[in-house]
C-alpha cells in the first residue's frame, strides 16, 4: 500500500488505531507523535496508583514504545503538534525540550488531540500549591504530596473526577474538603436519591463538603477563597472539567462552539485525509441520535477501530454507528455506573424524557437486611415510545455489571416494556425471581411489584 499515515497523540484512540492498522494493512508507514514525555499514561488509572493499588506509575500505561514498534510502527515522544497545512498534506511537529520544528508529510492524518483539564480562571491559579487532576506529571505531584507529612489539609474543587483525589487523600490520612458550585455531588450524572448516598459516605469518612459553593481565587498564603468564605490549604487539586486541545486547528480545521473538532458521519473532519478521534470529537450517540460529548477510553477504541476499518475506502461503506457512553463513579463502598443519556442530557437533547427512580433490596425479603443490600437503578426513558434512553445503577454490593445490561438495552433501543419482560438467572443467593432491572422498568411502567 506504501501510504504513510500519522497519528496525532498516543492515548486510547491513538494506540487503538495505530495496532489496528499494522494489524489489519501491508507496507503501511505509521508514526505516532506524542507531545508528553511519557507515552500513553493512562488519567483513569491515576486513583488506583493514587492509592498503591499498581505495580508502579510506569505501568500505568496503554502500551510502550517498543510494543508499536515490534509490529513496524513508531511512536516519537516530546513532539507537539502545533501547525497543519492541508494543502500541502504536512504537519508542523515541535519538539518539546528543544523548541525546533518540523514539517512532516502525510498521506491519511489522525488527530486524536485530546484534551487539557481546565485551568480555573480565577487569580492565584497557576500558584504552585495548585494542582491539576490529569496526566503523568501531575500524577507523580499529587502522589509525592499524599506521602508528605508537612501536608495535611486538601482541598479538592470539581465533584466530578475529583472525587477520585479525595478518596485517596482519605486512605492517606490527610483532611479533606470537597468544594463544588452544584448543590449536590455528581448532579450531572445522578438523580438526589444516588448523590444523598454518595453524600453520606464522604461525610461518613471524614470528608468536608463545601456545596453550592464558587472558588473565586488562590492566595499566597494558602487560601482558598469562595463565595461562601475562605478555605485553609496545604494544597489544593483542582478536577473541574476538561477543554479541547485544539487552539491549534482552529485555522484550518472546523471546530464546534466549545472548541471540539467537527466530524461527519465516517469521522472525517473538513480536510481531505483528515480524520477525528477521541476525546476531542462529539460523536453520535445512539439515544440522543445527536452529536454528544462521549469522554471515554472505551468510546474513543470503537471510534479507531470503525476508522480503520473504512480507511481507505473511497466512500466508507457504513457510516459510524455511534455510541451509548458508560462512566463508573466510586467512593468507599459505593459503585455507580451511569451509561446513556441522564435526565439533563437527554432534555438538552430535545427529546421528551422523564426519569423513574426503583430502590429496592437485592435478594428476596426472606435474606436479613445485613446480608442483601440494596440496589438503585435509574430509567431515563422517552416519553411518547419508552425508548430506553439512559441509566444508572449503585449499590453498595458490586452490581456494576448491571450497568453493562443497561448500556446494551440503550444501545439496542429496547424499551421499558421489552427490559420488564427480559428473562435473566435466578438464585436467592445473588437476585430475586425478578431481576432487578426487570422491577426497575415494571416500576417505570407504573406496575405492582409481584
């Protein structure tokens, strides 16, 4: 084929996409340029390294070098792209440590950009007690600091991802507080009835929740300050939200109004052999049947993997299927999975949704009530079909798998009616005659429990 294809960053996508193609094709050219240092740290092992759960930060990675390169490929760390010109098919590349450039030729370019986590625009941002919640060096930071014994107090900004820093900061014995501007914890993601029991056990371990409450700037002397009063911190990491890592295509590539590179139907941006992957990407999502964020390792593969697929075809002979989108969210013993579209996405989406809410215990009523937790389960739905549309499981027990049952509903389009009658094991020792998920959507539908 002797066609030379370069891809844009080595996370999910990137390395997804480079395996396949020297997988899949003969006599191709691949080369990966990776603006870090280290190639391919993986953010969302970041808490289990946090808290001594690896064999090491070093390992937390999707793949080395070497493991590109025993297949034919080439990954060049400390190279940041910076500059495209499509006309000519080059890519300007600079090098990190020395600051020179380079324009590289391509035929096909993947970019797969990712993203940056949001710096807060408040004074005192960039003061060195300031942490950011992503990548490899601020992982190594955060971990040196949980191992200082001079720091004592943390305070976490953004319930989202952080709280995956406050509970390592708990298991190292380090006084948290939790500051977020929404009146509940993860409201984007669960209704009051699964934030109240994430709620109780961050209190429950210690943990100070500043609420409802806007950081408004960073002292020198270590202050946090809010609208709700000032804060004492030996640091502060700060996990509220991520931005596009795409000012530098803003010229010659489409971007939507939050920044994100605009793709069509088979991942391909404005530019002729110029394709879009990962977290940088709104792709489609299946219940919204409209352009979504998707932020997500396991989203960003199945976007590589179709890519490679249609790569060279003239005319791809499918488009992308798009996606339902799954996140896992934990602290102490409890496990969440939200996968689709929540209420608040789904009403952002235009489509005339409601939510039911089914709490219940796991095992039949004859199991005493310390040995069957209970289990929640979230049903967003349409309306006017019952189109599973979204949902959300929690326990205290491990059902997250359940979650993974919810995701091939949605992604299917099942509906409540299809979920109530769905025929799934039974064993006292694990479930009732009816499935949870079988209650959840008989309760949707305004049945008697039976």
């Amino acid at each position: 084929m002797n066609q030379k294809v370069v891809i844009i960053g080595a996370s999910h996508p990137g390395h997804e996409a480079a395996i396949e193609l020297l997988d899949r094709y003969q006599d191709l050219d691949v080369t990966i340029y990776e603006a870090s240092d280290f190639v391919s740290f993986m953010s969302c092992g970041m808490k289990l390294f946090l808290e001594e759960k690896t064999t090491g930060q070093d390992n937390v990675r999707n793949f080395s070098p070497a493991d590109l390169e025993k297949l034919g490929g080439k990954v060049v760390n400390n190279s940041q792209a910076v500059a495209l010109n499509p006309t000519n098919k080059q890519v300007t590349i600079k090098n990190t440590q020395t600051g020179q450039t380079e324009e590289v030729n391509y035929d096909k370019l993947i970019l797969s950009p990712g993203v940056d986590p949001l710096q807060l625009p408040v004074p005192g941002a960039d003061l060195d007690y300031v942490y950011l919640m992503r990548g490899y060096s601020w992982a190594k930071k955060i971990n040196e600091a949980l191992h200082n014994d001079e720091i004592k107090n943390i305070v976490v900004v953004g319930a989202g991802n952080g709280i995956a820093a406050v509970e390592a900061g708990v298991l190292a014995g380090k006084n948290m507080t939790l500051v977020d501007a929404s009146n509940h914890i993860l409201a984007n993601y669960f209704s009051k009835d699964f934030t109240d029991v994430f709620e109780q056990e961050m209190r429950d371990k210690g943990v100070d929740l500043k609420l409802d409450t806007k950081v408004t700037g960073f002292t020198n002397d270590h202050l946090v300050q809010t609208d709700h009063g000032d804060i004492k911190a030996d640091l502060v990491i700060v996990a509220a939200g991520i931005v596009a890592n795409t000012d530098w295509l803003k010229d010659t590539i489409n971007l939507n109004q939050r920044g994100y590179i605009e793709t069509d139907e088979y991942l391909r941006t404005n530019q002729k052999d110029v394709y879009a992957l990962g977290d940088a990407i709104w792709p489609l999502s299946i219940p919204a049947n409209k352009r979504m964020p998707i932020p997500s390792a396991v989203a960003a593969r199945h976007e590589a993997n179709y890519l490679v697929q249609h790569l060279f075809e003239k005319k791809p002979s499918r488009p992308f299927p798009g996606l339902v989108g799954g996140q896992l969210l934990e602290f102490g013993d409890v496990h969440a999975v939200v996968s689709g579209l929540p209420q608040k996405s789904a009403e952002f989406a235009g489509i005339n949704a409601a939510t039911s809410i089914y709490i219940d215990h796991l095992r039949p009523d004859f199991i005493p009530a310390n040995d069957n937790p209970l289990g929640y389960i979230s049903l967003t739905y349409n309306k006017d079909t019952h189109q599973i549309l979204g949902g959300a499981v929690m326990s205290k027990h491990d059902i997250t798998a359940q979650g993974n049952v919810l995701s091939l509903a949605i992604g299917h389009k099942l509906t409540l009616e299809d979920l109530a009658e769905q025929d799934f094991f039974f064993s006292p020792s694990f479930d009732r005659q009816w499935n949870i998920l079988n209650l959840a959507a008989q309760h949707a539908l305004g049945l008697h429990k039976f």
